[in-house]
C-alpha cells in the first residue's frame, strides 16, 4: 500500500498530461479513470463542481482573490465543525479526542523518492515537446510543418475569441465530459473518425507526391 501511495501521484499527472489516454480508461490511474468516468456520480460531481467553480471564480477575480476567500470558507468550515464536536463531547461527556486527528497524524512530507518521480515525469514530457518542436520547425517532414502551422493557424483564431482562462475551463469541461460520450457512443465515433482520418491521409499522400521534398528528398540526396 505504501509502495502504491508514493507511486500514484506521478501516475495521476501522467494521466491528466496525456489528452491521448483520457478515451483509453485502462490507461489511466484508477483514481483518474473513476473520476473523468463518473463511475462514483457523488465524487465527480463534487470534484467537477469545485473546480468548475474555482476556474470560473478565477476568471473573475483575481487568483490572490480566490485563494483568500476559499481558504476562508475552508477554515470557517473546520472552526465551525470543531467547536460543534467540543460542544457535543461536552454535552455527552465522551472523550473522541480530536476530530481531524486521523488527517493530522497523516505524513505530508514530500520523500526525495516522490520529488524523483515527479521529475522524471515532468522531464521526460519537456523532452518529448522540445524533440517535436525542433522536428516541427525544422521541417523534417514538410506535410507534417504544414500541419502544424495550419493548426498555429487556428489557434491565433481562437485566442482571438478566447483567453486563457477560457480556454482551462472549457479543458476541464471537456475532461469529465467526452471521454464518457465516447464511451456511451465509441461504435459510431470511431467510424466517423477513421473516415476522417483516411481522409486526411490521402490529401497527405497527395501532397507528398506533389511536392517531393523533405523525407524524401533528403534520401534520393543520400543516395
């Protein structure tokens, strides 16, 4: 249990950086997976809520802002629930002790083995996105550069409709929603995305035949 416990925090963020294994749920970690998949209806929706509610509160008011009066209502929620359990101990005269001794007594300390963990994760994805981008950029492959600046293309049109925040929420949004859609209607989306795909792929070839450089020049060059 312990070995599962310092493991399952690089895990959570590996799955939430992949977009790819949100429609994939034996590829997520379970926790993950039983909240984006709403297999526990109570604890998505209170998850979902609570951070639908904070990222729209941050788009609102200042982060400062939003820290300060949820932490407030936090700590109004535990003084409050403190002192109804010192007065019912007093009235009943029992000895519970204290009712956030279980939480208390938890180890919140971050072991050199976790912080090792998490900086293979995060370093392994830096690395990934630096390879692409210079493969991108660089024009390796002429038809996939094309393909990347239609979709940079794209985006100087939705960051004109859009702003970060924005953009985070609708994230969130999409995450506890489409991959269930998926799920409830995988038969029908696969279908329609393989015709997309296919598709896609014979405007490439195309494309590839028409302007014979790039991949292939580079080789006929080596030859």
């Amino acid at each position: 249990m312990e070995g599962n416990a310092k493991t399952s925090s690089p895990l959570i963020i590996c799955s939430v950086m992949n977009p790819y294994a949100w429609f994939k749920p034996e590829k997520l970690h379970p926790v993950v997976e039983s909240l984006i998949y709403w297999r526990d209806v109570k604890k998505s929706g209170a998850v979902f809520g609570a951070g639908l509610t904070i990222l729209i509160a941050m788009s609102l008011f200042s982060l400062i802002s939003v820290f300060s009066y949820v932490s407030l209502l936090a700590l109004f929620g535990t003084v409050s629930f403190r002192i109804y359990k010192n007065v019912l101990q007093a009235v009943q005269k029992t000895s519970e002790g204290h009712p956030f001794k279980e939480y208390l007594d938890t180890d919140l300390a971050l072991s050199q083995e976790k912080v090792q963990q998490l900086s293979t994760v995060a370093v392994a994805h830096v690395n990934a996105l630096v390879t692409e981008l210079r493969r991108l950029f660089l024009v390796e492959d002429l038809v996939d550069s094309i393909k990347f600046g239609v979709v940079l293309y794209c985006l100087t049109y939705v960051g004109a409709i859009f702003n970060g925040m924005t953009c985070v929420i609708i994230a969130f949004v999409a995450l506890f929603t489409l991959p269930k859609v998926y799920e409830n209607n995988k038969q029908s989306i696969d279908a329609y995305l393989e015709l997309v795909r296919s598709k896609i792929l014979e405007v490439s070839d195309k494309i590839k035949a028409a302007v014979p450089i790039g991949k292939k020049a580079e080789t006929e060059k080596d030859k």
